[in-house]
C-alpha cells in the first residue's frame, strides 16, 4: 500500500486576526485558570531542583495510585515520544503504526534511520490484529494513540492490554495525550504488562502546550534504559511549578466540559452543511470523507486552516479539525457557509 505522510504538525499557524480560523492547534484552555506564579520568586538561573521533580511525580502516582519510581518527565508527549524512538532506533528497525496515526513518531524514525510500516484500519479503526500480523525481528516498536489521533476514536484499556500481552517482546508505546476528553478510563487505571509504556501531555487538556511539559509511565527494562539514557532535566523550572498548580487545583473538568460542548457546536454545524465527521472521544475530530486538494487550498485563501490528512488516493485528503474558543469555531462555521453546501458537495470523493 502507499505510504502515507500524516498530517500537518499540531501546532498553531501563528495567525493573529479576528477573520482567520486556525482550527490545527489542539490545545486550546476554554476555562478561567487561577494560577498564581511570581516570576521573581522562581531561581530562573538554577536548574530544576529534584525535591520540585519528584514532588511533581508524586502528585502523579497518588492521582493514578501508582509507585512515583514508574513516572518520568520530559518536553510533552511527544518530546518523551522522540527519546524513546532514540533508544528503540538507534541501530535501524521498523516502526508499526496504524494507517491513521499521530505522524511526529514516524518522522522520528525516518530521521534517525528506521523504517515505518502502516497498517490499514477498517473503517477508520485500529486492527490489532492486522498489526500482529506484521511483526517480525525487524519489529523495534509499535505505536498507538488512545484517543486516537487524528480520528477521535477511544479504544477500551483492557483491549491494548489484550493486545499488549500478544506482543510482550514488543514494547507498545501509547499516547494518551487527550484521554481526559473521553471522560473513560485511562491504562493507568490498570496494572499494566512491562512493555506498554504510556505517554501523557499537560498541553490538551490542561492547556499548557507552550510550556512542554508532559510524562511517561514505563516498567522494568524499559523504565532502567530510559533512565539510564534520558536526562531528568527536560523540563523547565517554570514548567513544573504551574503543572503543580494545575494538578493540586484539580480543576480541568470545566474545561473539558466547555471543550466537548464547543466539539459538539462544530460537528452539529458541520453536518448540517453535509460534511459528515467521525463520532470523537477527543477534543479533535476527522472528516468522514475525502476531499480534493482544491478545497484545502479554498480554505486556506478564505482565511481558515486545518489540519490535512492524507489519504491513500492522490490529489485527496481528509481533514482533522481541533476545538477553539466559541468565536474562532463560529468564524470557521460561517467560512464554510460562505462557500455553500452544494459547493462543498462537489469538493467531495
């Protein structure tokens, strides 16, 4: 089959105009925060202390009643992603992904040397066992999101256990970075065999994307070969003190609420103008259909961007859309109104 590309990075376009709708960025905090950081009281000159770290990592094993020995940090999900794409590929191998998949693992890869071989979903949605099906000696990692992105599905814990358990000479990285959206239960709620290795963000649901600052839970070999070769020190003093604040204020479920309220405004609004967009457990969602390339590029030069996924027929994609605040959303809306139903219709495979 084609190798796909991914879709363009989660990352703001940096657009500042009240008629431009940047629907890429999926890290937006709809809620009020009441943090309380005095700059002047933070020795920006000195290192993280590691009484902060691991008072940090304490905050994380009571909230998931797991030992603080099984928890690491580092620059976000993702930049814990890199590290372990680091030790995983260092001498070559094959990473396995699902055919719709958070593309930054497998730009690592190819970077650093490795292969990437996707794995066609059935309608939209992971085969695990098509994925068993693939690994060979060659096999150094295999990588799942959950909530997946970009398509919004939620895959139940107990079947990446499952599955895990199948290829337990495999280690199973799995991001986690927008669980909380699903309002379900997250594999930290559950013992877990040695080789899943879980990553989570701070910058989705608690909206710290500009800070980078996110963690991993890993065990026995992988959690000693991740110590041994990451350093602790990934994560900014800043970083740390307000995901402290965050966690001790426990207060992320009024903007969880507002987020899934505002998902629910856009596919409501979407579907009415015919563009069908897969049921989400995230706060990010996926168009249903292909579209043509011209219709990005029509987006694009009315002032509104999203995030392309490509598809395995040349000259289409799909398109991922992430949560904003009311008045970008409705910006997006009326854009999309603007160019007509019938037009869009036309757009569409």
């Amino acid at each position: 089959m084609k190798i796909l590309k991914g879709y363009e990075n989660d990352y703001s376009f940096e657009r500042n105009s009240d008629n431009i709708a940047d629907m890429v960025l999926s890290g937006k905090y709809l809620a009020k925060r009441n943090l309380k950081i005095n700059i002047g009281e933070i020795k920006i000159d000195e290192y993280p202390s590691e009484e902060r770290l691991e008072y940090l990592k304490r905050l994380l094993a009571e909230k998931y009643n797991k030992n603080v020995k099984h928890f690491v940090l580092g620059a976000a999900s993702n930049g814990i992603i890199q590290n372990l794409v680091k030790l995983f590929f260092s001498k070559g191998g094959t990473l396995l992904v699902s055919e719709f998949s958070f593309p930054q693992p497998e730009y690592a890869v190819n970077r650093i040397g490795g292969t990437v071989k996707k794995i066609a979903t059935e309608n939209f949605k992971i085969n695990f066992n098509n994925i068993i099906k693939e690994i060979n000696e060659d096999t150094k990692a295999i990588f799942l999101c959950n909530p997946n992105n970009p398509t919004g599905y939620y895959y139940n814990p107990e079947e990446i256990i499952d599955f895990a358990k199948k290829v337990k000479n495999v280690p199973v990285i799995v991001s986690e970075a927008a669980v909380e959206f699903a309002c379900k239960s997250s594999l930290l709620n559950f013992d877990l065999p040695e080789n899943i290795i879980v990553t989570r963000s701070f910058s989705k649901a608690y909206g710290l994307a500009g800070l980078r600052v996110g963690f991993g839970y890993l065990s026995g070999k992988y959690l000693e070969i991740y110590q041994k070769n990451i350093t602790r020190f990934e994560v900014s003093i800043l970083s740390i003190e307000v995901a402290i604040q965050m966690l001790e204020a426990n207060d992320i479920n009024q903007n969880v609420n507002l987020v899934l309220k505002e998902r629910n405004y856009l596919q409501y609004e979407l579907d009415k103008l015919g563009i069908k967009t897969l049921k989400s457990d995230s706060n990010a969602f996926m168009s249903e259909k292909k579209y043509e390339l011209s219709f990005y590029e029509l987006l694009n030069k009315k002032g509104v961007s999203v995030a392309k996924v490509d598809s395995d027929q040349e000259g289409y994609f799909y398109f991922r859309v992430a949560v904003q605040e009311h008045k970008v959303n409705k910006i997006f809306i009326k854009r999309l109104k603007e160019i007509g139903s019938k037009n869009i219709k036309m757009f569409e495979r």
